[in-house]
C-alpha cells in the first residue's frame, strides 16, 4: 500500500441523475477514504447525503452540486460518524447538518483523522471539526422538495 496519496492521479468524480432529481455522486475507486455521496435537488433547495473526506473533494462535490441547481444546499445528512463522510460537512455552511445522535457523539469523540495508522496516507486539508446540529434518536422525515400539497421526495 502506498505511503501517499495522489489526488491528482485519481479520477474524476461523476454526478449521475439517477431518478428525477435525485443524483449520485461516484467518486474515483482507488484509496481508501474516498467515498460515494448523494444529492436530492428540490425546487427551493437540495440535500446532501454525506460529505466527503477531505477539504478539496467536499469542494468538488459542492461544486458538482451548483452544476445542477441554483439553489442552496440547506440541509446535510451524515449517514455515519467516519470522516470519510463528515470531514468535509463544516464546508455546507448554510446547511443543517442532520444525523442520529450517536453519529454526533461518535464525530466527536473520533475527532479529524490527520494521519490514520492503517490506511493510505492522505491530507484532508482545511477542515475542522464540526459536530452536527440537529439529532434525532428515533428517525425523522426530511422533505427535500413540496410540489402543491404533494411530497415528492423523502427521507424516513
């Protein structure tokens, strides 16, 4: 396994609409920490699901998802606790980051993984800890888009 990782020799990641505004977004197979996320884009905003592990791929991703829509990202959910998915959540600024409330205690306590002892070495960036800001312990229903008193995507 390699020492370093070389971010300009892996590939270029993909944003696929997968179904009506509803997108994945693939990232290049070569590393560990390198992860899929995905995107549902509502007429007045659009959800992440997942953030990425380093500073310069949560911004490609953020990117991607201007590429699609206009409209804000307002809301991020973190499927899980490992900074291959929440590194980058502080970069959705104007975003309500969203997960169970053992994801927040365990973003915590895990803390921004700087120099992991079993994996590829790779350099996150500028990225700081930034622990969730809405939980929930039982699950909620996040509303990504409303059309006329139809719910047209959501998450349970």
């Amino acid at each position: 396994m390699s020492t370093s990782l070389q971010e300009s020799s892996l590939g270029s990641p993909v944003l696929t609409e997968v179904s009506d505004g509803v997108f994945a977004y693939v990232q290049p197979d070569g590393s560990w920490w390198i992860n899929n996320t995905g995107l549902l884009v509502g007429p007045h905003g659009a959800v992440g699901i997942d953030a990425c592990a380093t500073d310069a791929r949560t911004r490609a991703y953020l990117d991607s998802i201007r590429s699609v829509t206009a409209a804000p990202a307002r809301t991020l959910v973190n499927t899980h606790h490992q900074g291959d998915h929440t590194h980058g959540s502080p970069l959705f600024r104007d975003a309500t980051i969203v997960a169970h409330e053992q994801t927040r205690a365990a973003v915590i306590e895990a803390g921004i993984w700087r120099d992991p002892p079993f994996w590829t070495h790779f350099d996150p960036g500028d990225v700081e800890l930034e622990p969730l800001s809405l939980t929930d312990r039982e699950g909620a229903t996040l509303w990504a888009a409303y059309n006329g008193g139809r719910p047209l995507t959501g998450l349970a």
